[in-house]
C-alpha cells in the first residue's frame, strides 16, 4: 500500500464541517454513509415488519416534538424546527435575547454532564445564525429525554450564578477538535 501525504490531496477536494463545535476537515461528501447502513436498515424493515418499523420512528418522533416542546419554556430558547417531520430538531437562543451565554457555552456546560449536544453555524450567507440541534435515535427513552432537560436547565442556572465573562465562540470551547 502507498503512503498517501497531505499534499497529495488537491485543496478543493477538502471539506471543513463544523460539527460538535469543531471544525473537521473531510474528504467524502458531507455526512455521507458507506452503504452497509443501508443494508442494515433494510434487515431491520424485513425483522420488524412495517408496524414494528412504524411504532420504533413514531416513538422517536414523539420524544423529539416532547423535547422541543420542553426545550422552548426554557426562557431563552426558541425552536426552529420541531422534530414533526422526522425525529430531528433544533434551536437557537431568541433574536431580542442576551442570556450572557452563547449556544457555544450551552453545548459544552452540557458536555460536562456527558451530553453531545452541538452547537452550529449556519453556512455561508446565513453565519450570523448559532442553532443547536438533537437527533432522537432508537434507544432514547422518555426518561432520558427528562434526564437531559433536567441538565440544561442545571446549565442555564450555572450561567444565571456563574455569567460568562467572554461568551464563547465556534471553536472556542472545549468542544472536538477533530484534526
């Protein structure tokens, strides 16, 4: 096998995504997956059956819209999208809101706890946007949807005790550094 070097690979075929508060350089499309997941989901359809299938997105759809719901009476939060169409949502903090805190600050609170909750940009054009957003996977239960909104309301009263002398930044937590 040859040993492939940095310079090897053209600039332009390089990605930078800004995921779970880092930036991770990339060389496949954004987010795309080897095919064997595919497969794998296919398996679950056949073992489960279509209601099987039905009743394990439907319960992730629920805990996602209950999450959201949630999420918004946590005072500075509004929620962008809500986790109706599939379990995946996302929020920021409100436009005429200054909690002293960054969405950047949030995710790592949270991550002191265990929690991968990240915090994004929007892309170019749309950079003055922070969103932070949940996918609601098989597994994830009602009682640990409570658990992590019992958290984030510990991390919002941690930033109302403790406010953060320079909110944080893309890049300027503890976040991932994925390079």
């Amino acid at each position: 096998m040859q040993n492939t070097k940095k310079e090897d690979l053209p600039e332009d075929l390089i990605f930078n995504v800004n995921y779970l508060g880092g930036q991770m350089p990339t060389f496949a499309i954004n987010f795309s997956r080897p095919g064997g997941q595919i497969i794998a989901q296919y398996h679950n359809f056949l073992r489960l059956g279509k209601e099987g299938y039905r009743k394990i997105q439907q319960s992730c759809q629920d805990i996602a819209v209950y999450l959201a719901d949630q999420i918004d009476t946590l005072g500075p939060f509004e929620c962008i999208t809500r986790g109706t169409d599939i379990p995946v949502f996302c929020w920021r903090i409100k436009k005429d809101m200054k909690p002293g805190f960054t969405l950047f600050d949030f995710a790592d609170r949270l991550r002191y706890r265990g929690w991968q909750v990240p915090a994004y940009t929007m892309p170019e054009n749309r950079q003055d946007l922070t969103v932070e957003r949940i996918v609601v996977r098989h597994g994830f239960s009602r009682d640990l949807a409570d658990l992590l909104l019992d958290d984030m309301k510990r991390a919002l009263q941690y930033f109302e005790e403790n406010p953060v002398a320079q909110p944080a930044t893309e890049g300027k937590t503890c976040g991932f550094n994925h390079t």
